[in-house]
C-alpha cells in the first residue's frame, strides 16, 4: 500500500492530468507519454509558441540559447521532488511518509537533485572513475569487446534475423562500466537488467506496475550491493572500492553507485542503437563519413540519447521578456534545442560531416554535466567502426522497437540482418 500510495502522489495525479491532456493534443503532453498525435513533432509545436512559455504549470523551452544559459547559471538549480517550496508542507509530509525507502534516482542523496555542497563532496568521489587518463587505458580493452561480441553476433547471425540491442549496443558499455566498478563479470546480466527495470522513474505519469517493478528492482539492486561489500566481491582498483574508502553511508553509497552504473550505460547504448539505426537507414551518409568522432557528435545532435531535463529558478530570473519567478522549474527539451534552426543549419537532416555539430547539448552543460560523456564517445568511435566495417553488407530487418519512455530515447529492439 506504501508503493502504492507513493505512486499515486508522485506519478498518479500527473499521469491523469497529462492523459487527458494528451487527448486534447497537448504537445507538451504528448512528450511526456512519447506518443505524438501524428501532427506536427510536439517539440516544433511548442517552439512555435515562442522562446520560453507556460505549458502544464511549467515553463518549457525548446530554444538553444536559452536551455545553454540554464545549464550552465547558477541562479537554476536541480530539482528536489521534496523541497518544501516545491511540494509544499503538506504534500511534501505525505511524500515523505510514504516513500518506499530505496535508493530512488530523482531522491536525495542522488547527485540528480543535490546542488552546493553535498553535490561538491559527492560528484569528485564518482568522477575518479571516469578522469580522461583512466578512459583512455579503456581503450584497447573497449576493442576487444567490441570484438568478442562481434563475434558471437556473427556466429548467432548465419543469415536470421539478430537483435543489434542486446547483442552490441548492450553488451559493451555495460561490460565496460561494470569493470570501471571492479565488479565481476557474472554480474552484468543483472547491472543490465536494473537498469532497463529502474530507468522509468526518470519519466514523470508512469503507470503504476511500472513504477512497482522498477521499486522492486532497486530494492533487489540495494541487497546486490550490500551482498558485494560484505562478500568483497569487487576488485581493489575500481570506483567501488574507492567510494567504500570515502567512508559514504550505506544509502550514499547505494544510491552513487546506482546512478552512476545506470548513467554510465544508459546513454552509451541509445548512441550505439541510434547511430546503428540512423547510418544502418542512410547508406550514404554512412558512405560519407570521414570522421567517426564527426559523426558521432552528429547522432547526439541528431537523436539526442537524453530528450529533456529540468531546474528551478533560485531567484527571480529574467530571460528575454519574460520573468522566471523563484522556486519554478523550467523543462529545458535538449532534444529539441539541438535541433533549433538558429544554431544548427537544416537541422532536422541527419550530416555526418557537419561542422558544428560538436556545439549540441546531449550531455548538458554546467557543474551537472555528464561525466560519462568521454567514455560515452570513445565508445562510439570504437564501436561503429567495427560494426560496420566487420559488417558492411548489415541492413535493418524490421522496423526497430523504440523504449517506452520519454526522457531517454533508445531502441529496445533492432532486428538486422548481418549479411
């Protein structure tokens, strides 16, 4: 009954008011259940309206200019659900009596919804695992990967259909996070499957068996990691042990380690199957790639692995003509920025040469920007490559399935044909 009440306050009230939206075309709506009307994208919709505007008691904006300055101000923090000047004194009592007690991406002490000082303390201990020196020592050890799971793909192909997802797109990044942790090979089935289970609570109205198996899967990911530090199954040179020796409390650690293996993966398999989709459909922008670190800024561009995110104004702000009052929260529709025609010359067309294309906000800006965007990029320039080189003949068998939901955008399923 906790889980679901917890529901109903967080992701219930919403997802009734955004269905019904929906329904009225709302593009913002339409967003945020990822299922457009069959008009206009919703994101040129919302642009249409103008730089900044008021769309479901929020302040959205789709412009460039705009999400770039939020990110990077720090008159715009992060947002805490349980901020009494955002929730309320009642809702946030209700909020608090009722929350399930796991280690919940978008709760603090998540490095998601902590700003100041615990966000200084914390965010240095995580970015030991992904320095520039310590990606670049990944690099040979990505290759051969990227080769071993070339290999069973080619041995699984023999002229069926194979899944690219769980074959490619999954297999390296999530082998490659899970040996930056120092945790054992045996463990990343399991890393992969808390993460597809427990990446719908970054989307807003889910519906609630949803949200129950994602709880469940963070409750399951919370004894992993407790049967890990008791049983020392991790080595002595990865992050794990180094956030152990930072002496962080159990649901510190819990949750660092949670996000950061999720958020370590989750963007590198929406590039790899965006970019697989994207180049495996357009023959000859695949043909005109000069540069594969070109094209992957391109993709990022092009089909942004993270759609949208959020802050709250901490003061009045101005921007443009319009006032943000403190204490409201601005969408920021990266997806969408980098796709704003006053940056990015005919941007809805895919150009793997493109000059600019380095200039997008896929791994957002500021002091919350992606830490995994080095080890995210060397992965594609490892990965793409070799896939299309050991397989040039590749071509989609059927229409790939897209994951159900909003924030991330990714493929779940891409059937091709290797040959």
């Amino acid at each position: 009954m906790r889980t679901l009440a917890h529901w109903s306050l967080t992701h219930g009230l919403i997802r009734s008011t955004v269905l019904l939206r929906r329904r009225i075309g709302d593009p913002m709506a339409e967003l945020m259940t990822g299922r457009p009307t069959g008009r206009a994208e919703p994101v040129e919709r919302i642009r249409a309206q103008g730089r900044l505007i008021r769309m479901l008691g929020l302040w959205v904006t789709a412009d460039y200019a705009h999400c770039r300055e939020i990110l990077r101000d720090d008159r715009f923090g992060v947002v805490d659900p349980f901020a009494p000047e955002l929730s309320g004194a009642l809702l946030g009592a209700l909020l608090r009596s009722t929350n399930p007690g796991v280690p919940h991406p978008f709760e603090p002490p998540s490095l998601l919804v902590v700003d100041g000082r615990e966000h200084a303390r914390l965010r240095p201990l995580v970015a030991q695992g992904f320095t520039a020196r310590r990606i670049e020592r990944l690099r040979d050890r990505v290759a051969e990967l990227t080769e071993q799971a070339l290999d069973e793909l080619a041995e699984r192909a023999a002229g069926a259909v194979v899944d690219l997802v769980t074959g490619l797109a999954e297999r390296v990044p999530v082998a490659v996070v899970a040996e930056i942790f120092g945790l054992p090979e045996a463990t990343r089935p399991g890393l992969r499957d808390f993460g597809n289970r427990a990446s719908s609570l970054i989307d807003l109205g889910i519906p609630y068996r949803r949200y129950a198996d994602a709880i469940g899967s963070l409750r399951e990911f919370e004894v992993f990691v407790q049967a890990c530090v008791t049983d020392r199954n991790y080595t002595a040179d990865g992050l794990l042990a180094q956030l152990l020796d930072a002496g962080l409390s159990g649901r510190e650690l819990t949750t660092t380690m949670g996000l950061t293996l999720g958020a370590g993966f989750e963007t590198t398999v929406n590039l790899l199957g965006n970019a697989a989709v994207a180049l495996g459909d357009r023959p000859d922008q695949l043909a005109a790639v000069q540069n594969w670190g070109t094209a992957i800024e391109e993709v990022l561009r092009w089909d942004s692995p993270v759609q949208l995110t959020i802050r709250a104004a901490r003061e009045d702000v101005s921007m443009g003509d319009v006032t943000i009052p403190a204490g409201d929260v601005v969408v920021q529709l990266l997806g969408g920025a980098n796709r704003d025609p006053a940056v990015f010359e005919r941007p809805a067309e895919l150009d793997v040469r493109r000059a600019n294309a380095r200039e997008h906000l896929a791994f957002g800006r500021g002091p919350h920007a992606c830490l995994g965007a080095s080890l995210a990029r060397l992965q594609g320039e490892i990965v793409l490559p070799a896939l299309f080189e050991r397989f040039p003949d590749l071509r989609i068998a059927e229409p790939p399935r897209r994951r159900d939901i909003a924030v991330l955008r990714g493929f779940a399923q891409i059937p091709v044909r290797l040959r």
